[in-house]
C-alpha cells in the first residue's frame, strides 16, 4: 500500500474512522483510508485512466463502496463521509503554494476586488457635473470649489458645446486635460442646452451610482432638467455666474452659496462674518493678555534681580576695613602736586582714596576699571597707562591692576568692577 499523495510506503496508523483503518504518511503528512480492493485492482484502475486526472485510492475507495451498494443501503453516514472526503481534498488543493502563487489565484482575487469597489460605489455614490462650455468657464479652482460643495466624491464631468466654433478657442483642450468628457453639438441656438437636456434626463441609467448632479449653465431653460433629475431622487445643483461671483443654489433645499472667482473664495453669509470678526477680536485680546503676562513675568524678574544686586552691594566692607590704612595727608599732598606719584605704594592709596569716595556718594555704583582710570586722570593730569609706565610697573592700567595685591578685578560684562582687598 502507498501512499496516494507521494506513493511513499513510509506511514503509520492513526486511529480509525467510519469503522476503517486511518493511515498518515509521514512523508507528507497526507491522511487516507485502507483500500478495499487488492493491489492489482488499484493497478488496473490508475494504468487505465488513459491519461484522465489521477483518482487517489482514498477516493476511489469511497466511489467504489458507494456505486457497489444498493440505493436503499447509501446511508447518510456514508454519504457525510464521502462530501467530507470530497472537501478535505478542495481545501488541500486551494490552500497549496502552487494554487496561492498560480495565475489563476490571482485573476481570482481581482475579480473579487472589483465586485468589492463596484459594492462600495453602490454604496457610497458619486457625483456628476454637467458643464455648458458655451456660455459659462470653469477653472480649476473653481472646479474644486464645487467638489467640495458635493457630499459624494466628483467622479465624471462632462462638457457640451460646438468645439468648432473659434469662439470656444482652446477650451477643449484646457477641458480634456483636466478629465472631462467632451460632447460634440451641432451649430444651433440652443443646441448645447437640448443635448444637456436629452442626456441629463436618463443619466441614472448610464450611472446608477450618481447621487447628486451639477447642472452648469446660466441658461433658464435647464431648470427643466434639474426638475426632472429631482423628480429621479437626486440632488441637483444649479450653478450660474454673474459676474465675478458663481451662485451655487441646492435645488433640494433652497440654500445659495457664493464663491469669488476673482479672489478664488467662497463668499460668506452676513453671520459668518460676524463670526470671524468675532473669532479676530478674541484672538487679538488673548494675544494682548498672553503679552502682558509675559511682560509682568519680566518686571517681576528685572525687579527681583535689582534687589539682589542691592544687598550684595550693602554687604561689601571693603571701604570701612581699607579707611584706617589711607593717609590723608600724603593723599593731599599728591592733589597739590599731581605730577608726583612716586612709586607704587602712594599710587595704591590715591586709588583707594577714589574708590572710598566714590563709595559714600553712591554706595550702589560699581566703579569699572575705565571710570578709576579717568578719576585718576582728573587727579594728576596724567593717563593711567603713562603713570603705569613711568613707575615701571606694568604695560598698561588693567594689568597692574590685576597683578596688584590690593585690588582684584570682577568681570561685569565688557567691563571690569574693580573691589579693594582687605588688609590686617
């Protein structure tokens, strides 16, 4: 006995059903039945299938059985047997690799994909835009601006007129371009009109899907048309121009809608604008409240950072430890005889002398090195850089400054503060 998938003799028993022997290969996992017929019988039936499809033993076993036994013994046990067979076989079959990659599978899943959209159009529904070309111009956003109106997506437009006449110009062209179908009349008044009429009225036989229509025409004769198409259960809108300003006019409900084709705009309602205006004004005024806040929130931080430098000013006691050190007489004695500076000690205390006077008219002052320099200009008539030079102490002012052991430079900014250091 093989097999009847992979005719391998390599299987293993696996229970019992409908009172039979129930094998599974264990070369391809296949479940099947103990023949009831002899191997040269199998033989005979598979070499003269005369090339036919190949019958597995599994199921020409349960031919057999049923086309051997009486019309009144085909139970319904046998009968459930034999369709679950037959089912077991179709799920293999379609559930296999070579049937998911085949050609067939494919073309199979499109077909359903289509009747799945054509399901979903039915549905959803659609709108449609009938254009007079003749007597009124649509541009691209004007166009969008009407497929906005619609509930249902603008699916077909179409465009009517004479395209031989060279008034129309290049028209069809623009028109073509962006997706309409052009339909041809013949030269006549009003020939556009009748071929939008006769068309209109049985375009739910040509689109069963169409929910709403746009008829485009200033003509008054076409609300003959969108009485019928309203009469059909759809919803129609007649769109006409006057000049720079298209009248949109739901027919169903009465409302107009007005939209700007100079500045590409719908055209709101008196309420409307009041309610921007509205909206405008409570912008503005959160704006202004948001900017004051943060103003507040910036006062309050210059407030409190001016409160801070207080203090630390107040708690310098730099000026009453350096007092007793500076010699009044020697300070008086260099203000009358300013050219004599000489050596560095007496330049020291006619420095300290400046910052100590300086001090008590504003305590709150910090004095930079550029403001002591100048002070120290008025006292002697000379620069700082010159006095530096001239005692050898240095190149220039802020450096002597900063390798001085009784001062110490802070920066402050772009400038220098300069602070006395206490002495014992």
């Amino acid at each position: 006995m093989k097999c009847p998938r992979c005719e391998s003799t390599s299987y293993r028993k696996n229970g019992r059903r409908n009172d039979k022997q129930n094998y599974l290969c264990k070369n391809c996992g296949k479940q099947f039945l103990e023949p009831a017929f002899s191997r040269s019988l199998e033989t005979d039936l598979l070499a003269n299938s005369n090339g036919h499809t190949k019958v597995y033993t599994a199921e020409t076993t349960e031919l057999s059985l049923l086309k051997n036994l009486p019309e009144e013994k085909i139970t319904e046990k046998s009968l459930s047997s034999f369709s679950l067979t037959l089912a077991e076989q179709l799920l293999q079959t379609i559930l296999s690799p070579d049937w998911l990659e085949s050609v067939a599978f494919s073309q199979f899943i499109q077909k359903i994909q289509q009747i799945a959209q054509i399901k979903h159009q039915l549905e959803t529904g659609i709108s449609l835009l009938l254009l007079d070309a003749e007597n009124l111009k649509l541009d691209v956003n004007s166009e969008l601006f009407l497929a906005s109106v619609c509930n249902y997506p603008l699916q077909f437009k179409m465009a009517f007129a004479n395209w031989r006449n060279p008034s129309i110009g290049k028209q069809d062209i623009e028109l073509y371009n962006r997706g309409y179908q052009l339909v041809h009349v013949p030269e006549g008044k009003d020939s556009a009109d009748a071929k939008m009429i006769a068309f209109g009225a049985c375009i739910v036989r040509s689109y069963p899907t169409v929910k709403e229509i746009l008829v485009c025409s200033n003509d008054g004769i076409l609300i003959h048309l969108c009485n019928e198409l309203q009469n059909q259960g759809l919803i129609v809108y007649w769109v006409r121009r006057q000049g720079q300003t298209l009248y949109i006019e739901n027919r169903n409900t009465g409302k107009v809608t007005h939209y700007s084709l100079a500045m590409a705009t719908e055209v709101p309602s008196l309420e409307k604008v009041v309610e921007q205006i509205q909206d405008l004004i409570k912008n503005e005024q959160e704006s202004i409240n948001t900017r004051l806040h943060s103003l507040t929130t910036i006062a309050s931080l210059f407030q409190e950072r001016s409160n801070i430098n207080n203090k630390s000013n107040h708690k310098q006691p730099e000026i009453e430890e350096i007092t007793p050190i500076i010699d009044n007489s020697s300070v008086q004695s260099i203000q009358e005889d300013s050219a004599k500076i000489p050596n560095e000690k007496t330049l020291d205390k006619l420095l300290l002398k400046i910052i100590q006077d300086i001090q008590i008219k504003s305590p709150q002052t910090k004095l930079s090195v550029s403001k002591l320099g100048s002070e120290l200009r008025k006292i002697t008539g000379e620069s700082p850089n010159a006095i530096i030079k001239k005692l050898k102490l240095g190149s220039n002012f802020t450096k002597y400054l900063e390798s001085s052991p009784t001062f110490t430079l802070k920066a402050s900014g772009k400038e220098y503060e300069v602070m006395p250091l206490l002495f014992e």
